[in-house]
C-alpha cells in the first residue's frame, strides 16, 4: 500500500508550473508564410518540398482569428460573475480579486490582440502530421553559414508565446550582442493539445512520445544534426530525447533539470528529513523541493481530473486566474508573472501586461485550458529526481526556478554535462521573463558543438 502511495505522490507531485487547435484549419486560415531566409550553402532546405496529398506534407500556416470570437470573448469577460473578496490580505487563498478585477477590466477594453496575431504572422508557421496528429510550429532559419539546428520546448501554462523573443537573437546573433558562429536555426512547436496543434483524442501523448515527435519534425525539416532546448514541460520532453538518443541529436539544454539523487528523492516523497551528508548547496535545494511540494495543489488537480476543468473553458477570467495561479517558488502566484501584470513596457525584455494576456487569449480563443491539462494526468514518472540521460547535457539554474540545482547533483545526473551555469537572474519562465540572459545561455551552452 505504501509503494502505490508513494507512486501516486510522484505522479500528483513535484510539479511546479511545469509550465480549438487546427485540425479544423479552416477556422483559422491559411496561407503562404513568409521566406524563411536559406542559406544555400546550407544542407537543409528551408522546408522540403511535399506534395498536398503526402501524409507528411508540411503545409503553411497564419493566424487569422475571427472578429466574432474576440467580441465574443469580451463579451463574456464583461459578463462574469464575480466571488466576493478574498477573506486575507495576502495571496494565500489565490489570486486577489482585485488583481482578477482591474485585469480584466483591461482585457475586455484595451488589450488588442491583433499585435500578437501580427507577430505571430511575421513568422514562418506550418503544419504537419505526425504520429496521426497535426503539429503547428515556428521555423526560422539563419542566414549565417553553419548555423546550429535548434528544437526549442514551451511548458504550462505557457506556449509559443513564451519565445517570441528569443527567436530574432538567435537567428541574428551579430545584432545581438554575439557572433555569426553563436547562429542558430529555429524550430518552435507548440505541444500537443496547447496553441495551433492537434488536440489529442486518445490517450498516449506524453513527454516520451513528445520526445520521438519532435525528432521525426526536425528530420522531415532536413535536420541530420540538430540540439534541444526545453524548460517547465519542455525539460520533461528534452530529458526523454536524451533518453532516447535518436541519431543526430548532439545534445539537451535544460533550464529545470532533473538532477535529485534516488536518496533524497525518497527522502522527499516520505516526508523525511534531509539524508545528514548534504552540503550546504543541496541542503538549500532540499527546502526548496520540500516548499514546492506543498505549493501544488492546481498540479495534482489536474494530474487527477483535468476533465472535470469545464469552468476554465466557459469563463475567460476563470481560465486566466487558472493559468496565473501557480507557482515558482518566489511567492504564490508566480511573482515574475503577478509582477508583469503591473508592467506596460519594458525596454529590457521584462514580462509586461500585454504578454501575459497574450498567452492567456491564445488559451482562450483556440480552446485549449482543458486539453493542455491532460498532460499532467499523461505523466506516469517522477520529476526531478534523476532519468538516466547519457548523452551531453547542458544546465542553465535560474535564481527564481523550483529549486536551484546544485553543481553536484547535477553532475551526477548527467554524467556528460558539457555546461552549467547560474545565472544572475530570472526564473521558471526564462526565456519570457529575462530574453537576454537566456539567449546568452543558449550560445554559452552550445558553443563547443560548433
């Protein structure tokens, strides 16, 4: 009895913000995307040619959603009906009512989500079926010779909204404070049942099977070689391709590595104190787990019934309060994201209100709150404690993430870690909260695969 609780303690925990789509495309329309800039010399394509009819057909794909639907959202936000104040003065009980209030106050007005719809628009987008599912993603080549084939991974409650910008430091290094060797080629997807892809209608979509889908898109792209990048549900889905090991893939990056020793995983998992040989450094990351683990409950909800979630798909502030309320070890809600709802501009690449909303509206509008739930009820294996990944890896630890990974655990969890790096700021959502330091990062981590 005590191992079947201890498995259902390691599905429903330890996860920590982990972080209609287009099988109808006619409802969101398509047409050419733009050029995606190849370089000749390169030897892949800028998207190989198929035929319409071909089961791998990569098809062109624009955001287009219908003005009805963004009244209708409005209207409905306009239409809440609202719970009384929150009895504290604080944030324990959730999200505050008037954060919930004055939020919505400008969505329903101000917000406008065409400018989002326009970058989205700027960018090369397709579509393609793999697996028997339709796969929306990103594809932005560099122009620079030699550039590195680069598969970047979104979490909940997130999407392909959280790197949009880091696409153009990528791709144009040397307007950017790097170097034409640091290029990369782009490749963005958006999850199973999240955003513009395919929702799911059997089970089996998980991390692993994410993993084997994502390999088979950057081979059809052309990719022989290519790297990994991923952090919330994205390092759940690197660290199953380092599992796997398809041929070509040189190496992972991680931003919420799994790296917590079988001991002190078991340790955490009964409640126990922390084993007495910690170091400093690993008793500090012990805590934090064992404050993660209480801060969950929204993740063990779903890990147990992400069906029963109808109220976040017929109420737009339910959805939105759903998706803010979670947490990344810096308060609850997540402070960077209850911070930036604050925050209109930011000439550093902070959060700002308008992406958050960003995110929350593409939630909304392709229907997607319950089906990007049931990944965690997908889910059947641990979280942090250690995979077995044995092909290189590379670590980046935010100061804001879960908890902050210690060098030794790390090392003992990816045996040829070939980077690790703490960085000076910034949290789980890295690439949206601080695009700087995380494209820094990410030519730091790759550099000597070049």
């Amino acid at each position: 009895m005590l191992e079947k609780i201890n498995h259902q303690r390691r599905r429903f925990l330890g996860i920590a913000a982990m972080t209609i789509a287009t099988t109808q495309l006619g409802r969101f329309g398509s047409a050419n995307a733009q050029s995606s800039n190849a370089n000749p010399k390169e030897t892949a394509t800028t998207q190989p040619a198929t035929s319409p009819t071909d089961p791998t057909a990569i098809r062109p794909f624009r955001v287009n959603m219908s003005q009805e639907a963004i009244a209708g959202l409005r209207r409905r936000i306009t239409a809440t009906q609202w719970p009384e104040k929150e009895t504290v003065t604080d944030q324990s009980q959730g999200v505050q009512l008037a954060t919930m209030q004055e939020l919505a106050r400008y969505w329903a007005t101000d917000y406008d989500w065409r400018k989002v719809e326009a970058k989205l628009n700027a960018l090369p987008q397709f579509i393609t079926k793999i697996d028997g599912l339709d796969i929306h993603f990103i594809h932005v080549r560099s122009q620079h010779e030699n550039a590195l084939p680069l598969i970047i991974n979104h979490g909940w409650p997130g999407s392909i909204i959280e790197q949009l910008k880091i696409i153009e430091p990528l791709i144009n290094p040397t307007a950017h404070g790097g170097n034409a060797s640091d290029a990369f080629h782009v490749v963005i997807p958006s999850m199973p049942g999240y955003g513009f892809s395919g929702k799911p209608a059997t089970t089996g979509w998980g991390p692993e099977r994410m993993g084997r889908a994502w390999d088979v898109l950057m081979k059809r792209l052309g990719y022989s070689r290519y790297v990994a990048q991923g952090g919330d549900w994205g390092a759940f889905v690197v660290d199953q391709m380092g599992l796997q090991a398809p041929a070509g893939l040189l190496a992972i990056h991680t931003n919420m590595p799994a790296t917590v020793p079988e001991d002190v995983d078991k340790a955490l998992l009964s409640g126990s104190p922390a084993p007495s040989s910690l170091s400093s450094d690993e008793e500090r990351a012990y805590e934090q787990l064992v404050r993660t683990f209480k801060q969950v409950e929204y993740a063990k909800f779903m890990a147990a019934r992400p069906q029963t979630l109808y109220g976040i798909a017929d109420s737009p502030v339910g959805l939105a309060a759903w998706l803010l309320d979670h947490n990344d070890a810096d308060g609850q809600p997540a402070a960077a994201v209850v911070s930036a709802l604050d925050r209109t501009t930011s000439a550093t690449g902070e959060l700002t209100r308008d992406e958050i909303l960003d995110n929350i509206t593409l939630y909304w509008l392709t229907n997607t709150g319950v089906s990007a739930s049931r990944l965690y009820w997908e889910y059947k294996g641990g979280f942090f404690n250690t995979k077995g990944v044995s092909i290189p890896v590379a670590v980046t630890v935010f100061p804001g993430e879960q908890y902050e990974a210690p060098r030794s655990w790390t090392e003992q969890a990816y045996p040829k870690l070939i980077y690790y790096n703490r960085a000076e700021k910034g949290g789980h959502f890295a690439a949206w909260e601080q695009p700087t330091i995380f494209t820094q990062e990410l030519r730091a981590a790759f550099r000597s695969l070049r």
